[in-house]
C-alpha cells in the first residue's frame, strides 16, 4: 500500500469519464471508506495505466 501522501493520484468517473485529481492516496482511502467510490471507477498514478478501484489493493474495497 502506497504510503506517499503526494496527490498523485487520478480517479475517472465511469460512464463521464471526468477525471478528478491530483489527490493523495489517503483521499481516496477515505472516498474509498465513506462509499464514495464505485466498483466501476478507474484510478491511476500516472494517467496512462488505469485500474478498477477494487483492483487497488490498498483501498480495500474488499466489501465487494
């Protein structure tokens, strides 16, 4: 899990895809947390490689 609280990085909005950020890692683990985030949200560190926000380990979202 990254550790970096630099806002880094993006989250896309699935269906928009508006993308929203820089935010740091701790941002998203908060969204994350308060259900703010969807299973259909893509993330990413660097704007060309994207994941699914279940797919990054350290948000947990496990609760899917």
């Amino acid at each position: 899990m990254p550790s970096d609280q630099s806002p880094v990085w993006l989250l896309k909005k699935y269906g928009t895809g508006n993308v929203h950020g820089p935010v740091s890692f701790e941002k998203l683990l908060e969204w994350a947390n308060a259900a703010q985030i969807n299973p259909q949200v893509s993330i990413s560190e660097d704007g060309s490689i994207w994941n699914k926000a279940p797919m990054i380990e350290g948000l947990k979202m496990d609760w899917l």
